[in-house]
C-alpha cells in the first residue's frame, strides 16, 4: 500500500519537482556522512532523477552503485565499490533485489545487516550516502530495521505519474493464464506484490487519469495470479471488482470472463450452485456475442461441476461439446484440460483403459505447450487411474511427479490432492506410517487455503486408515467430522459415508 | 557570509545523530531534570565511600541519554576524583549476537586504552593470561614492541570482532577453554590493578564505567534458551545481573525504557538497588493537553536550537518564521532527535531562509509517512485508547505499549525535575501520529460522535 494515502489529507501533495530540489540541497549542504532514503518506484525514473541531480552539480563527483543481484552486507559491498573514490554523494540503487516482497523482513540478511551496522556506514563513508527504492522496500526496511532507519537524515518521496502507472500496468500484466500458472511460487509473490502497490497506485490517480482498461486488466490479473497460489477469497474479490467495471462500461467481453471465473473460484470452494449460476450466465454472454472459446470454457466448466457432484454422464456430455469446439478453433490449452477432464470422469466410471488414454493425450499436449499446471494435473490423474488398477506403485510415482510440480508453482489445490492419493496410496500398500503422514500434511494444507473437500478426504481416510488398525473410536470420530464435510458440500461421497458411520459407528 | 553558506552550516549543525558534545549540550534540567539527575548521580557517589554503585540509566532512543552521560563524564573528569571510561558499546557489540564476555572485553579494551592515552598508565601482562591469549587473535600487536599493549586490543581489532563472526566464535572457544580464569574474574583484577595505579599516579582514586548503548542489544526472543550465550535485553539485565553487578567498580548502565516499563522491568531495582535514573522527553505541552504548551519545555528546546545556531552565524529569528518554530516544537514531542532532523530537513526545503510554515510541515510530513507505514495494524487502537485515557498511563505487562515506546509511537514524560517515584510518569502520543489517517478513524471509533 501506498503510504501517501495514509497521512492526513491537510498535507500538501507530493511534488516531484519539490522533492528533487530538496535533494539537490542536501547534496549541495552535507558536509559528512548522513543517511538518505529516495523513494521512488521505477529504476528508469529513479536514472533519470540522479541524471538531473548530476546535471544540477555539475563538477561535484558522485558515484552510483546499482546492484543487479541479491547481496546480503550493503557495508562490505559499498566498501569495496567507493574505497578510495572521491566522492561527495553516493547513490545506491537496486536493493531490492535483495529484499524480498515476499516473507518477513525480520529473516532478510541484507535488512538484519543494515540494522545492526547503521553506526558504522558514517565511519567508512565521509559523503552522504542516498539509497534508491522501491516503497514496499523501504517499508520492510521502516519496519524490520527501525535502528538503521532511525538515524536518516530524511526520506525523499517521487510519485508515480499517472500516465507511467497505467503505461506499467500494460506493461507489467501477462494475460495468459498458461504462462501465469507456471511460473515459480516466488515469482508469483513477487508479482503480486508488484500488481498490488500498482493497483493501490492507480487508485490514488484523480479520477480522469484513470484507465478503466488498465484497471481491468490489472484487476483480472490479480485474480489470476491469486488463484494460481490457491487464494480464492482473494481472487473473487478482485474478479467482483473486474465484474462491476465491466458492467459499468458495458464490456460484455470481460463480464463474461469475469463471471466464468468466479464461477471457477466458487467450484474450488466446492459452493456448486454458486458455480453453476456464474457458469451459466458466463455461457449466454458468450453465445450472445459469439465468442466460441468463452462458449467452450463455460462448457467445461460446467462439465467440471456436474463431474464434482458426482453426475458423470452429464460431465462427458458437456466435456465433449466443449472439447469439439477447442478443437473447431484450434485451442490446444482448451482441447487438452476437455481430455483431462474426460479422462477423470471415465475414471469413476470405472472405464480405466479410456481414462489412461485420455490423460496420456492431455499429458502430451501439455508438455507441448509448457503448460505446467496440466500436466501436473494429467500425472495426478494417471495416478488416480493406476491406483484404480490397483498399480499402486506406478501410482506413486505417477503423484510423486504431478506433487512436485504443483510445489515448484505453488498450487496448494493440486499439492492437496496428491498428498491424500499419496496417503491413499500408502493405505492401500499397507504402509500405515507414511499413509497417516500424507493425510495429515494433506489436512494441514486443505484448511490453510479452505479446500473443504480436500479436508474431507484427508479425513475419511485417516478415518479408514485407524479403523484398520482397530483404533475404532479415532476412526469413527474423523468419519463423523468428513461426513459433515461431505454433507455441506453436497460430496457424491457423502451417501455412501453416511450408511457406513450408520453401520460401524453406534455407541 | 553567503545565504549559502549559512544554510550549509545550519544543515550540518543540525547532526541528528550524534550525541551533543560541550559545544551543543542543553540542560533540559526544568522540563525534565537533565542536569538535576546528573547532580543526583555525583552526589551519591561522593557519599558513597567505599561501596561501588550500580546505576541504571534509560531513556527512549534519541532522547538525548549519550548527550547527558558525555555530560556527566565531562563533569566528572573535570570534578571529582571519580575517574569515567564512557564506553559506547555500539562499537564493541554485534546487537543480535553478544555474549556477556564481549561485553567484559570492550571494557578491557576501553579502559586499558582510556587509561594508556591519559595517563600512560600499562599493566603487566604476565597476570592475566587469559587477556593475552585474546589479544593473540588479533595477530601482531607485539610488533609494536610496547609492553602492556594487549590490554589495548584497539578497537580497530574489535571492529573485526565485531564483523567477522568466525573471530567472534574462535575468541569465544578461547574464553569457554580457560578453566583456571574467567574473563570475569581478570577483568576485576585488572579494574583493581589499575585502580591502585590511579590512585598512585594521579588524582583520580576509583573508576567510574559507564556503559552506553547497551540498551540497543536485541530483544527477547521466543525460543531463547536459558543455555543460551547470546544475550538479549533480558537476560542481560535480569539474567546476568549477578555479574554485571559483581564488577568491581562503579557503573552506569543504560538499559531500555522498553524493559524498564515491561513486566520484567518491575524485578530491576530488586538487583540494581534502587538507583534508576529515566530521562523523559522534554515536557513540551500540559499533561493529556496537547494543545496547551509548557512554556519552560519550549524554552529549554529553544536553548537547544541556540546552541546548534551558535556557531552558524545566524540567529533563531532569522532562521525560522515563528509559526514554522513553533510547529517543529509541538511535534517533535519533546524528542530531541526528533527536533534536530526537523530543522536539518526544513532547512533544504527552502531556497533561502527562513524557513516557513510550509518548509516546516514538510519534515514533519516525512515523520508522519514513517509512522504510517511502521506502526503495526493492532497498535492503532491501543493509541486511540492512550489518547483518549483520562490518566495518561499504560499498561505496563502489556508487550505491545513496551514495542510502542522503543519505536517512539508512545512517548514518556515527568511533570518536572526531582521526581523520585514513579508516580508522575505518564504518557502521549507522538505528535506525527496524531497526523495519520489510521490514527484519527480508531479515536473516532473509540468515540463515535454523539448521535442527534
């Protein structure tokens, strides 16, 4: 967050021009060492800045420093960079390579060293001494090295301008859902971060320099990117946001993909009918305005709910119509998750050659296309398959592959289920051990990020798990909590759960 | 002189952070007993005689404590036979990983060295084998040829004991090693030794340590281990305090106002006796009446302000327009540091002098956008409660009012000078956050307007 906004509102606004006099004098007025923050958020605006300052002082020698790699002591760096320059002025830039936006500033090296060395820059370093960054950066610094920041001499505050904000926002964004999703855990932080001070950016604009089309796009990304980590709170949020814009400038385009996409938040937090509303009403703008990809993820996606109520027949119909027209368009992402989605429910059909074949398909085109997310979900689901056949060690390592994937993207989802199919798995090996240890890191996971029916599924298997090891009471006590879980979230599960607790479990 | 030139010197008299030297010294004595304490503290240990004492002395972070114990050991030095060491410890320790022992060693260290400049006082190094073996990790101290030299492991050499953690864990081995001496035991043996000498030698007869910047080394944190040897505020003061007041000379501790105001903070005096000397702000405006200035605070700040201008050739009138002074006085709280950045900023937000209103609420701005960011989202109504509170107290047990007075959010006043209970402390806000928006909607939360 901006902390422009924060402080009272009788403050006069920042002024770029104000600041950079300001910093010009204290160049022009320091006689030793003090201490300077310059907050400004873009590196090629921070150059130009230190341009004009060098402009302004011509004949004064300064030095700049621009890291372009993580380092963890500034101390030891700036030593080695200025020993035995003449310099009135040093300009750091690029620290915050090595200040995460991710993670707690208390565990970053390069904050803790500068904490605990404020008193010794003055003793190596005659001039003062300005450092360039990014607001988030000199946040984490405020708050995780308050000693060092403690002893500046003053901060310098340059605005994004309105026009850099939006120009960054189509800049910054990438639409495709493909090169999102498998990108590393890190590196989604990382966007994320930089996603949301833009946004908090752009709200701050007066209101005739914004851009609704940046904003959507900012705003859609967002929700992208949040999905991708499995926060789906947060990316109905931002996709409400999308929807109201949208309809508000009558884009019907975007209304659809925003309603289609909350309807795939609210599938992940198995609220089915909500899905299905959102689906459908996704559906008719599409065919309404003839847009056939939208037509044919609507499709699947409603194949995908009626698969997750346990209405298998209805899932192929709708996968397959879906399906024929990715292929009609020539969409590989989309032809590839209709055959995944296919395979599964010819899986609980029980028709294990057809589904081997179709997830073997959504493999290939997959890899094909560098599509991470598919194919970790397509080697889940040759698991799933496999162990079905009673393969269980093909299984395993058919999870093993799909569970290290879903790791290196950060998709907790995925990570979830291949954590209760590797407790599965083990149950069925009769490794009880590592079984109840799946289950429980499963568990753990599914609440975290609110996956209910992955909470349910860690729980009638540890249920299963104790009630085969005549551990009955444990068994029917995490039975009871599942089914209450299955209940709630309409689980074709549930029914057959129910007779059983009915059954084993009367005290 | 030139426009210029007076703004270059006022910027760079305006230090915030090095502790006023004789030159810039302010004795903020009405508003909040600066020299009173100091006077407090000779006298007593004029009366003591032979007994050593402990003091304990705290204060928040950049409230002028270096300034007035530079002071104190100025005016001991100059009159009485108490002979100071002031030791920043700043120098000597790495503030997240200190062992008690590196805390012995800087005093070695400064002692010998205080003592060798001043008075050419060396002390054979046969009787402490323990200080030589140190004093061999730091390579070729004897190539100087001088005898005594170990004691004086210079502080070039504790720099690097401070930066390089694998010295730090190779003197540490050393010290652990040595079963016959504890660095403890040589360190009072050495204070004994070079007592003897001053009173033999000069007309000093006892030391008087005092010890700055301890109150910075890290807090407690969870997970600590009573085994463990890195300390943390805690375990210094409290933990260790059976060494710390075994020294065998008279000492100044400062310790944190954080800890001092913490439930911990209760059992000091149980181990220090009762000599804990608190340097507040400086009472800038009535108790719980923010508005109402205390003419005498704003007095003794402006002394502080003459003192820096001084040498600039300027004076205050014409440095500032009143109504810029007198913002800068309200929100710096009494704070000294505070002041002195604020004049120093104000002072390059202006092409020429004096600095205005404007110039003014631009450095107090900056303050304001740092508390904006730094506070934590749970403290804000536990200020709005401060603020509206009908005694200006605090919950001493709670953590969160202790994290509020390090980083300065809260800050700590007396009502004037002498004050030996605790009973005329109380507490404020800082001005600047009286300034963010976050802080205005949890006091308007915690009183919602009276509805028609």
């Amino acid at each position: 967050m901006p902390t422009e906004s924060a402080i009272s509102e009788d403050f006069e606004p920042y002024n770029d021009e104000r600041e950079l006099r300001r910093l010009i004098r204290a160049v022009q007025f320091s006689k030793k060492h003090y201490l300077y923050f310059a907050c400004c958020n873009q590196a090629p605006k921070q150059n130009e800045l230190i341009a004009d300052v060098k402009k302004n002082l011509k004949g004064k020698p300064m030095k700049v420093v621009r890291f372009k790699k993580p380092i963890t002591d500034l101390l030891t760096e700036l030593q080695k960079e200025v020993i035995g320059e003449n310099c009135e002025a040093v300009f750091v830039q690029g620290l915050e390579y090595s200040i995460a936006s991710d993670g707690k500033g208390d565990e970053n090296a390069l904050i803790h060293n500068l904490n605990i060395s404020r008193d010794a820059f003055k003793r190596y370093l005659s001039c003062p001494l300005f450092l360039w960054l990014p607001e988030y950066a000199l946040v984490k610094i405020t708050r995780y090295a308050p000693d060092f920041f403690s002893v500046r001499s003053g901060t310098f505050y340059f605005s994004n301008p309105p026009e850099r904000v939006t120009e960054q926002i189509f800049q910054s964004v990438s639409s495709n859902w493909i090169e999102i999703s498998s990108l590393p855990l890190a590196e989604k932080l990382k966007q994320i971060e930089i996603l949301e001070n833009l946004l908090a950016e752009y709200q701050g604009l007066h209101r005739e320099k914004q851009d609704k089309q940046a904003e959507m796009r900012l705003l859609s990304n967002l929700a992208e990117f949040s999905f991708s980590i499995s926060e789906f709170q947060k990316a109905i949020e931002y996709h409400k946001q999308h929807l109201a814009i949208s309809r508000e400038i009558s884009y019907r385009q975007g209304e659809s993909n925003s309603l289609g996409n909350l309807g795939n938040a609210y599938l992940k937090l198995n609220e089915h009918r909500k899905a299905i509303e959102y689906y459908e009403q996704s559906l008719a703008i599409s065919r309404e305005i003839g847009n056939r990809q939208g037509e044919s993820a609507s499709l699947g996606n409603l194949g995908q709910v009626y698969y997750a109520l346990g209405k298998y027949g209805k899932a192929i119909e709708y996968h397959e119509q879906s399906l024929a027209i990715s292929r009609e368009i020539g969409n590989r992402g989309g032809e590839g998750t209709s055959l995944g989605h296919l395979g599964s429910a010819y899986t609980d059909l029980g028709e294990y050659g057809k589904a081997i074949e179709y997830h073997k398909q959504h493999l290939a085109i997959s890899r094909e296309i560098g599509y991470r997310q598919g194919e970790s979900a397509s080697l889940g689901n040759l698991g799933i398959a496999y162990l079905k056949l009673n393969e269980y060690q093909k299984a395993i390592e058919y999870y093993e592959q799909s569970l290290a994937i879903s790791r290196e993207i950060g998709n907790r989802g995925d990570e979830s289920t291949s954590l209760v199919n590797l407790g599965i798995a083990y149950g069925n090996l009769g490794d009880y051990r590592k079984a109840i240890e799946y289950n429980e890191q499963s568990l753990r996971t599914s609440r975290e990020i609110g996956n209910r029916q992955g909470e349910g599924n860690s729980l009638d298997n540890l249920g299963n798990i104790y009630y085969r090891l005549g551990e009955k009471d444990r068994a029917c006590n995490l039975l009871k909590e599942a089914l209450v879980i299955y209940e709630a979230i309409e689980s074709p599960n549930a029914n057959v759960l129910r007779q059983w607790v009915e059954k084993h479990c009367q005290n | 002189m030139k426009t210029e030139e007076i703004q270059t010197a006022i910027y760079n008299a305006f230090e915030p952070n090095v502790p006023a030297d004789s030159r810039f010294y302010a004795d903020c004595k009405e508003a909040r007993g600066g020299s009173a304490l100091v006077k407090k503290m000779i006298d007593r240990l004029n009366s003591a005689k032979n007994e050593n004492l402990r003091y304990l002395f705290t204060g928040h972070l950049g409230c002028g404590k270096s300034s007035e114990l530079l002071h104190l050991a100025d005016k001991l030095e100059k009159e009485t036979t108490f002979f100071p060491v002031y030791i920043d410890f700043e120098e000597y320790l790495d503030k997240q990983d200190a062992t008690l022992e590196d805390i012995f060693l800087g005093m070695i260290s400064e002692i010998a060295s205080r003592c060798r400049d001043k008075f050419e006082i060396k002390v054979k190094e046969e009787s402490y084998s323990l200080i030589k073996k140190i004093a061999g990790f730091f390579g070729d101290f004897s190539a100087k040829g001088e005898i005594g030299l170990p004691f004086d492991i210079a502080k070039l050499n504790i720099e690097k004991l401070r930066q390089n953690p694998n010295l730090r864990q190779q003197v540490r081995a050393a010290i652990k090693q040595d079963e016959k001496k504890s660095l403890f035991s040589e360190l009072n043996d050495f204070i004994m030794e070079i007592e003897l000498r001053l009173k033999q030698e000069t007309e000093f007869t006892k030391l008087i340590i005092i010890a700055d910047s301890l109150e910075k080394i890290k807090r407690f944190e969870k997970g600590e281990k009573e085994e463990d040897e890195i300390i943390s505020q805690e375990k210094l003061f409290l933990g260790k305090s059976e060494q710390l007041t075994g020294i065998a000379t008279n000492v100044i501790y400062t310790v944190p106002l954080s800890l001092y105001r913490s439930h911990y903070g209760t059992q000091l005096p149980q181990f220090y006796g009762k000599n804990v000397f608190v340097l507040p702000m400086v009472k800038i405006h009535q108790r719980g009446k923010f508005d109402e200035p205390f003419e005498i605070g704003r007095q003794e700040l402006i002394e502080i302000i003459n003192k820096r201008l001084k040498h600039t050739g300027t004076s205050i009138d014409k440095v500032f327009k009143e109504d810029a002074l007198e913002y800068l006085l309200k929100y710096c709280g009494g704070h000294i540091r505070s002041l002195v950045r604020f004049v120093q900023e104000a002072s390059i937000a202006v092409d020429e002098l004096p600095i205005d209103f404007k110039a003014a609420r631009e450095s107090v701005k900056e303050e304001v956008r740092s508390f904006a960011a730094s506070v934590r989202e749970s403290y804000w109504d536990k200020l709005a409660k401060l603020e509206s509170s009908t005694n200006q107290q605090i919950e001493n047990g709670d953590d969160d009012y202790s994290k509020m007075l390090e980083s300065l959010a809260i800050l700590e006043y007396m009502n004037g000078d002498e004050v030996e209970t605790d009973d005329d402390v109380w507490y404020a806000v800082n001005p600047s956050i009286r300034l963010t928006i976050k802080f205005k909607e949890s006091l308007a939360k915690l009183n919602p307007p009276a509805e028609n």
